[in-house]
C-alpha cells in the first residue's frame, strides 16, 4: 500500500473497522513508513482530546418542562382541518402578496368611487371639470386653504399692514 | 427482580399514549440526546432546548415508528436532522464564539473521589472549552460524524444510517474531520 492510501484508511484503522487483511497491510505499512506513523500519532491525540470533553446531566426540572411543551404546544396548536390555512397564511410570500393586492384593490376602488356618482361625498367642484377635484385635492393642504377662517384672518392682517405704510 | 422493558415495546405503548411509558424513555435517553446536541452546538441552553424538541418530536411521532428499525438510529436520525436544519436558521456560528461551553456548576471529575484543586478545575474547565471550540469549528458534518463516533461509539453503518450517506462518506467525512481537528488543536497550542 502507499502512503496516501493508507492514509484515507487510517480513520477506519484506529475506529476498528477495517477487515483483519487490511487492518495488517496498514499496520506492516505503519512499521516501515515514519511519514503515515506520525499522521495517526496526530489522529490518536485529538482522539484522545476529545476525552475532555465533559458530559452534561440534564436539568432536575427536564422532564417537567417537556410535558408542559408538548401540553401548550396541544393548546396552541389551530383546531385540525384548518393548519393548512394558518401555515399558508403565515408564509412571509402569500402574506407580501396579499398585502400588495390589497393596496392594488384599494387604489383602485378609491379612484373608481372618487370618480363615479355612486360617491355621496364628491366635492362639488369634482363633477364641473375633470382636473377639479385634483386642484380642490393640493388646495386642501395649503398652509392657508381658501375659503377658511385661516384665510379670512391672513387677507385682514395684509390689508392692516397697508393701512399704517 | 423487574424485567427492564425493551425501548421497542416502550415505544409501542407511547404509540398508544402511554405517558409512564414515554417517561421511562425520556429519562433512559434524555442524557444521550442532550450530550449529542450539546457538543455539536456548543451551548447548554440551546441543547436543552433542541433535545426536548427531539422528545417531542419521538412523542408525536411514535405511532409511526416501525421496530425493525434500531429506535437509537431513529431518535439520533431526529436528532442529526434537528442540529443540521434548525441550526441553519438559528444562525450557525452566532452561539459558537465568545460562549463558554462549561458553565459554573458543571460537574467535572466526576469520577475522582478526591476534591480537585481550584486550579485542576480552571484548567480543566479551560481544556474542556479549548476542545469545545475546536469541535465547534469543524464543518457541520465533519463535527456531526466525529460526535457520533468518539462519543457513542457507533459503527460506520449506524452513522451512515443516521446521516443519510454511504459508509465511504461517512470514513472520508471521519479522515477530514480528524485531521481539521488535530490542526485547530494545535493552533490553540501555540
């Protein structure tokens, strides 16, 4: 056998599981070759290492907390016949989508009411002109909308100020 | 003198919901699981968490499970599939560094009838997480193979069985993962 043969074998060889003819062509190889005898020296010493590695008990309260999981995992759990609902719903790609087709639907029924008598509420200046109800729409949020008290207060002032130049 | 009931026949009555019955399972199996899971993530809390979602996953699943296969495969199947998944989603290498695998309290040489020094448990603490790390930096299934073997002695075939590979997988996974082992060791060492 040569080197990086024995080599790939040498795992199986310190683990016990080569058949007897192989397990003596790879210790005839260790004796004459000091390179593959200083790779499973390596191998035996982290195996050995690893011995360290203390073991853990579980918890006094292990198996209490178990029960009380798979009891509230029962209370939890969405009445059988409708998980498949629950878990398609829960996922982040139908909840993304929905959410976009509702706002589609809404912006779409927002302009179709806005637009049509069936809207109670229209502005008045909507039904006179088409491009309306988009100035009556920008007006609203001018810091001083005409029409209002606002207004009212703001032409009185100017007309104060000219008064006393 | 009481017959020790078979796992098999423990899982049968579970199947029929049986709660004594699955409480001698968990407590037979409870350390095994835990310390699988706990040298492969590195983190007590997390261990104890993913092993009773093991447990749980044995009590739901036991009407499913058929004897012919050996149930120590089967709920180390569960666990393997549990630590290569979950992990993912719990971010992989979050937990493993800057966390000290042993924590105060911990039991260590247990086995020694003499009281070890506070600087035997210092450095044996400090040993312990030394390995805790290097094991912890090992590739997943490289880590997974190595656990299985060194800590509950299973052949090729039962780990190959478990991880769902062929027995040369699991020989080259074991080849690698020792020599990445021995140099991560020796880094430490330096």
């Amino acid at each position: 056998m040569k080197c990086p043969q024995v080599q790939k074998r040498l795992s199986a060889f310190q683990d016990g599981e080569l058949t007897s003819q192989e397990k003596e062509r790879v210790s005839r190889h260790l004796e004459s070759c000091s390179v593959c005898r200083e790779r499973y020296a390596e191998m035996e010493k982290a195996w050995q290492a690893l011995g360290d590695l203390k073991e853990i008990p579980p918890e006094p309260g292990f198996y209490g907390q178990l029960v009380k999981k798979i009891n509230d995992s029962y209370e939890t759990r969405s009445p059988v016949g409708f998980q498949w609902l629950f878990q398609f719903f829960s996922s982040p790609w139908v909840a993304s989508t929905l959410l976009l087709a509702g706002i589609l639907i809404g912006t779409f029924l927002g302009n179709f009411l806005a637009g049509s008598d069936l809207f109670p509420f229209r502005p008045s200046m909507a039904s006179k002109s088409p491009g309306a109800v988009e100035v009556v729409s920008f007006r609203v949020f001018d810091p001083v909308p005409p029409g209002t008290l606002g207004e009212g207060y703001m032409r009185m002032v100017r007309n104060t100020e000219v008064q006393y130049r | 003198m009481g017959k020790t009931v078979s796992t098999e026949d423990l899982m049968a009555q579970v199947a029929e919901g049986d709660e004594y019955a699955f409480e001698v399972l968990v407590r037979r199996h409870q350390t095994s699981i835990l310390n699988l899971i706990y040298r492969y993530v590195g983190d007590r809390t997390k261990a104890k968490d993913l092993a009773q979602e093991v447990l749980i996953r044995v009590w739901r699943a036991a009407n499913r499970y058929e004897p012919k296969a050996k149930f120590t495969t089967w709920i180390y199947r569960i666990t393997a599939n549990l630590c290569l998944n979950e992990l993912k989603s719990y971010g992989k290498r979050k937990l493993l560094f800057g966390e000290r695998p042993i924590e105060e309290g911990q039991t260590l040489n247990e086995e020694s009838n003499v009281s070890p020094s506070a600087e035997d448990i210092l450095l044996a603490e400090e040993r312990s997480r030394q390995i805790s790390h290097a094991l912890q930096n090992l590739p997943e299934k490289q880590r997974m193979a190595l656990i299985l073997k060194r800590y509950d002695n299973l052949s090729y075939g039962e780990i190959a069985k478990i991880m769902e590979c062929s027995i040369s997988a699991v020989e080259s996974l074991l080849v690698r993962a020792k020599r990445n082992l021995h140099e991560k060791l020796a880094h430490h060492k330096k």
